[in-house]
C-alpha cells in the first residue's frame, strides 16, 4: 500500500470525510458565530490578501512608509478571526513592515515605528469589544424573539380551546367552521352551540384590531358566550350582558361585532341579532337569491348600552346560511381589488350542491387564490350552515 493510500486509509477508519480539512482549517480560524454561516474561506481569504496587498504595496513605494495601511485587514480580522489568531496577525503586519517597508536611518527610529504595533491592538480591541458587543445584542433580541414566539403559540393554543371541536348532531343541518389567523392569534371568534335536540345557536364575532390585543378581547368575548349559553337566555339579554360586560373591560375603541342566531331545525325558522358584524348570507333555495342579514345594532362594547332587536326568516330545505368575517371579503389581489361580497355571493349560488363542509373550503381556496400574490392580511373566518329538512 503506498503511502497516499494509506492517508486516505487513516482518514475514512477516523471519521473524516475527503474535503472536511479544508472546512475544519477555516472553521479554525473565524469566529464562532461567524463559522455558523455562510462560506468559512471567504472572510479568511479577504483578510490575508489584503495584508498580501499592503505588503506589496510597502515593497514597490520605497519612497513612503505604507505601515498604516495595515489597519485595515487587522480590522476586518478583529471582526471576523479569533480573538487569538487577530492579535498574532499584529505581529506578522510589523514583520511584513519591517521586511518590506523603506529601511530606517537609525535603530532609533526603527523601534519608534514598531510602536505602531500599539495603535495597531488599540484597533484590534475597539473592533473586537464592538463586535462582540452587537453579538451579544443580537443574541439576546434572538431569546427574547424565541420567547414571544412561544408566548404567542402558547396563546394560540388557548385560544384555539374555545373553538368548538365537534359538530352537533341536529338532524336537518349540516355545520361546517374553520378560522384562519392572520398572525399567530386571532381575533376572530366562531361557535355552534347545541340548545337541545332540534336547535342550536351560532355565534361569529371579530374584534376590532389584530395581534395579540385582540386576541385577548376575543378569549374574554368567547368565554363571555360560553358562560351565556350555559344559562339559556334570550338573545337579547345575552347581547346586553356581553355589551355591559365588554364595554367596562375596554374603551370604545376596542369593540367586538358579533352575529348570533338561534337556528331551530324542526320548526324551519332562524332567528338572529346582527351586532355591527358583517351581513350573513342566506342562499334561497326556491328562488336561487342570495339575501343579506344586515346589522341590527352597534357592536359589542362601542356604548354603554345598546337598544337590538332581533329578526327572522323562514327556512326551507335546500338553503344555506354562510357567516364570515371581513377577513374574507376584504381579502386584496395584487392590484388592490377586494374579493368583496358580490364574489362570494356568486359562490355561494354556483356552489350550492355541496355540502356544507365542500362549500366552506370551496370559499376558502377561492379567496386564498384570489390574494395568492398578496395573502390574507385580516383573519378569516368561516361557517356555513346547510339546511337540508328533507333528510328528516
């Protein structure tokens, strides 16, 4: 075996790979935080070809002391090289000098010039403490980054709890809801509540604003809901208390709009109250219109009292009820349209075959490929209700 064999031999028995010297030499020389990216030779060819270039530049102008220019790679060095490894290169650029610079006329002067050795390190270290300095900076804006993220996904999770996880099994309806955040939280709100057998209430709010602020409006409102279920009341009572409970919680310009409606299935009738949140649409089926429930009061939270009133419509087999929040009509192409309510009105018809779970995400990857360019910059929310009372 000849002795190159045998090199290549004791490097694969040791673990290391052809081509991993030449990345563990650079890795060697820069800094710690520099070798975690980015190409590790480039820094280190950059800082000795510029001593290389000060050096012959020192050797072809015999006439002028070229020495301060060595500032300059040292410099580079102290930002990217070991500690160590910056300040032995001080010593190389006095050598170089003296090699290479014009010669001295006494040895007096020779060693008053070396002395630049001493401004030289003072660079070194500003350079170095800065460096270190902004990397310790940047290493604690990165913790505390990483800890509002999961503060944030903590807080999703929370929120997430209060949506509702099953459907209810009312026959005559089909329910189907998702929620899509803009950020990490929401500040959207959707709910189906089962009353009894045959009836079941729907809830979808929107908290004014976005981020973590109207997520934590949104928690208290959810939980507000859930308590008010629980207890059976009238719809109105139920707006009221939230509205009194709200409005001393944030100031007006934090408020929630907010559609609740009671949908009983054996008596073919919807009754609900429109709190400033946007119209939901009912799809009729005998006549194939798609009809707006337009707001009936303020939304939650704006004044100290609101005066509601609740409307009703009767319902047949065939039609569907889809609520959403304006995340999804105000969803924006890439040149400034709105998807708006005429698009999803005229999905709704075209999609009225499906069911309710096909027609939600219908909605849902039609306004997603309508703001592809752009995104969704408000959370979307959607609930689609299908009544289908033949199948009883």
């Amino acid at each position: 075996m000849t002795t190159a064999a045998k090199d290549i031999t004791i490097e694969v028995r040791a673990g290391i790979q052809p081509g991993i010297l030449t990345s563990l030499s650079s890795r060697s020389l820069l800094r710690r935080e520099v070798a975690a990216g980015g190409p590790q030779w480039l820094p280190a060819v950059l800082i000795f070809g510029s001593i290389a270039a000060v050096a012959y530049s020192d050797f072809i102008v015999s006439s002028v002391s070229l020495g301060y220019l060595y500032i300059l790679p040292l410099g580079i060095s102290a930002m990217f090289l070991r500690t160590q490894i910056s300040y032995a290169l001080i010593a190389v650029c006095v050598f170089l000098h003296d090699l290479f610079g014009p010669p001295y006329l006494s040895s007096l002067a020779r060693i008053t010039h070396n002395l630049t050795a001493v401004g030289f390190t003072f660079v070194v270290y500003v350079v170095q403490r800065y460096v270190k300095q902004r990397e310790q900076l940047d290493k604690t804006v990165r913790q505390q980054r990483d800890q509002l993220l999961q503060d944030v996904e903590l807080a999703a999770q929370v929120q997430r709890m209060f949506l509702p996880i099953h459907r209810p099994a009312i026959p005559g309806l089909e329910i189907a809801g998702m929620m899509q955040p803009a950020r990490g939280v929401s500040g959207d709100y959707y709910d189906y509540i089962p009353i009894d057998e045959h009836t079941v209430q729907i809830v979808i709010a929107d908290v004014a604003g976005k981020g973590v602020p109207a997520a934590l409006l949104m928690a208290a409102t959810a939980a507000a809901v859930q308590l008010e279920a629980r207890e059976k009341r009238d719809m109105l009572e139920v707006v009221n208390r939230l509205n009194s409970g709200l409005h001393s919680l944030s100031d007006s310009n934090r408020y929630v709009t907010l559609l609740l409606a009671d949908i009983d299935a054996r008596g073919h009738s919807l009754r609900y109250v429109n709190c400033g949140h946007n119209p939901a649409l009912l799809f009729q089926a005998k006549t194939h219109d798609v009809v707006p429930l337009n707001s009936s009061c303020f939304p939650i939270g704006m004044f100290d009292s609101d005066a509601c009133a609740i409307n009703s419509a009767n319902l047949t087999a065939g039609d569907i009820l889809v609520l959403y929040t304006d995340g999804v009509t105000e969803a924006e192409n890439s040149r400034g349209e709105e998807f708006g309510m005429e698009r999803l009105s005229t999905l709704i018809r075209h999609g009225h075959t499906l069911s309710a779970a096909g027609l939600m995400n219908h909605i849902l990857e039609s306004v997603t490929d309508f703001s592809r360019d752009v995104g969704f910059a408000d959370d979307a929310t959607i609930l689609v209700v299908r009544f289908t009372f033949d199948s009883m």
